[in-house]
C-alpha cells in the first residue's frame, strides 16, 4: 500500500461536523484531497459550508495523527482501502450521493463483479422466514453462480442468509456498523471467518469504532446502495429492514418482499412495501430472476453470430464491446463512461444505436451487457 494520500484521505473522514456530501465537495473546491490540509484556515473559513469552526478542526494536527494510526492498523491486518474515486470502489455505491468518502474491506470478493443481492429482514426470524431465505439464495446459486449474497451480518435473517450464502458455494459480503477490529455479535465470528475466503467484510468506519445504534442505521444504505437487488424476507411494522428497502427505492433499485398474513407480526412491514408498491412481491428466485431480466446461466449459451462478427461497428462501439467481454455479466452505464473517459450522454446514444443493431442489450439499473 504505497499510496502517501492515504492519511489525508482517511483524515478528511475524521473531520467533526463533515459528512461525505460535504467533503466531496470541499475536496472539489480545492481540487484534491491533499490540498485541503495544505490549505490557510482563513482561506477554509471562505468555502461555502465550511466557515470558522470547520476550518479550525481542518487544521487540526491531531486529525492526522489518528489517521497515521489507522494506517498502521490497515497495514497490519492486511485491510484493502477504497477511496471514493478509485476505480475498485463499487461503481453502484458512486451512484448515490451519499456514499463515503472511504471503505475498509477485508477478504476476498470483487466489489464490481456479479449480481449483488441484498437479503434483509427482522432479528426475530420465524423458521417460515428462515426456510423462505434459504431456499431462495439455493435456487438463486443454481440459477445464478454469479450472484453475491449481501447482509449485514446480525441476528434473525441476516446471518442465515451468510450461512445459507455460504452453505449453497456462493461469495456473501456481511456490511458491518463497526470497525474491522470486532466482529459484533461476537457469536458470529466463526461465520465471519468462513465469509472472508470468497466474500469479504465491509465497513466505512475505523478501528476502535464501537456498534453503535446509529451506526447500523447507517450502515444500511451501503447495503442498499451496493446492490443491484434488495429482499426484504421477514419484517414488523417498523425496523432496519423497512430503512434498507426505502433506501434503496430513493437510489433507484430494485426491492423484493415476502409476502405474510394479514395478522402476522413479522410479516406487518413486508405486506406494507407490497401494499404501497415500494416493493414487488416474491415468491421464489425466479420471480427475482424474471423481474431483473436475470437468464439462467447455460454452459451450451454461444455468442450470437451477429456480435463475433461486429457487423457495423465504429472504433468507438468496437471498445464498447471489448470491455463488455471482459465484463460479461454486464457493466453500469456510469461505470462503462469512466473507463471509456467519455460524457455519459454521449456513451448511452452509442449504447442505443448498438441496440438496435442487436449486439448490446440493456438490463434494470442501467446495465448493458452483449446480446448472447
């Protein structure tokens, strides 16, 4: 980890009374993160949001200090940091405006690779629940070997959707609300270890960070954020769950619900979603499948003969379709922009035309992938 901003990066995260919003656009006045240290508190006082009080805890020496401190933490236990503008940083959480400015992750699961799935629901699963979670991520591995399973790792519905993750061979990535110095709840750590082979953990706090209750409010919108789905499996009238399905309706994604019994107290809030169409109703993973325009993975599936022959194709569409190969599950539109270093209005016209020459096709969420 050569990276010498790393300090000041993960600095601007320790600043009292600045949230991402907030840095990201005090970084984009001064033009890079480094600057924002570097820079006279009379100049900071200037910046729209900042004023007096901010610029003083700016120029704080021990805002660094403790940031040198993490440092050696990350390095000691083999931590992978991703700042809000690397390109390993999970292109579906650069979507949302309120995304943080740094994650922690430990493991080993690509961010940006597959069909990121969120399972959510109460702490107090009924064994319908349980059953219901469990042979929905079973049918999802046979039918989707590239799905990820996503959860934030507490009691209830969280942690048997690890295990069932875990049981059924596919990647889960458990979001935490503290640092990556715990596991919390502790009882969970031997799942937590199992996860760390093909998953990961993932957090935006630092060490030493307690679990808080406010922190796995917070937590729950990276959850959202980062997939392209979210199921709610069981849930009361009001809980983190029903947080996580709203989040992910305000970032623009897909969100499932179980439906219950009308007199069912852990079903009150999934029949709500339905109910307010904040969520579609599911049964089992083919509805998921069939909503989000998922195919059933086929070994015997060949290229369709108009794609190996590039028929028509510029230079421009011909790097379109290079990186479409390498990403053959599919890649975001923003995401294909930056790597193409091309205004996105200007990528998504090609992506059309491209459509209808039947060599691209577009998925939910913005997702374009080569037409098998």
């Amino acid at each position: 980890m050569n990276d010498e901003s790393l300090k000041y990066k993960i600095g601007i995260t320790l600043i009292k009374g600045i949230g991402c919003n907030l840095a990201k656009n005090l970084i984009a006045y001064i033009g890079n993160v480094e600057g924002v240290f570097s820079e006279k508190q009379k100049n900071l006082a200037k910046i729209p949001g900042i004023g007096e009080v901010l610029s003083k805890e700016i120029v704080s020496q021990d805002i660094l200090k403790r940031a040198e401190s993490e440092i050696e933490f990350i390095l000691k236990n083999k931590i992978q940091t991703l700042y809000f503008t690397d390109r390993d940083y999970p292109y579906r959480l650069k979507e949302c405006p309120d995304s943080p400015i740094m994650l922690y992750t430990k493991g080993n699961c690509d961010l940006n690779n597959g069909k990121f799935v969120g399972i959510v629901g109460t702490r107090n699963a009924t064994e319908t629940g349980k059953e219901n979670c469990k042979k929905l991520i079973s049918d999802l591995a046979s039918a989707q070997p590239n799905t990820i399973i996503v959860s934030g790792l507490a009691y209830g519905v969280d942690i048997c959707a690890h295990k069932a993750a875990l049981d059924a061979g596919l990647p889960t990535i458990g979001v935490i609300g503290h640092g990556l110095d715990r596991i919390y709840p502790a009882a969970h750590r031997p799942s937590a270890v199992k996860m760390l082979q093909d998953g990961a953990l993932l957090t935006e706090y630092l060490s030493g960070t307690n679990p808080d209750r406010q922190n796995f409010v917070q937590r729950n919108r990276l959850i959202a954020g980062i997939c392209d789905a979210t199921v709610v499996v069981e849930s009361a009238a009001r809980g983190g769950a029903l947080i996580t399905a709203e989040l992910a309706n305000d970032y623009n994604r897909d969100v499932f619900a179980f439906p219950g019994r009308v007199n069912d107290e852990w079903s009150a809030g999934c029949n709500a979603l339905i109910k307010n169409n904040k969520a579609s109703l599911v049964e089992s993973a083919d509805d998921i499948l069939k909503f989000m325009n998922w195919e059933k993975q086929n070994s015997e599936t060949q290229p369709n003969i108009q794609t190996t022959l590039f028929l028509d194709l510029s230079d421009e569409e011909h790097e379109i379709v290079s990186i479409l190969r390498q990403n053959s599950d599919g890649i975001q539109l923003n995401e294909l922009a930056i790597q193409l270093e091309k205004p996105i209005s200007k990528i998504s016209s090609m992506l059309l035309e491209m459509e209808f020459k039947g060599v691209v096709k577009c998925l939910p969420g913005n997702l374009y992938r080569i037409v098998k």
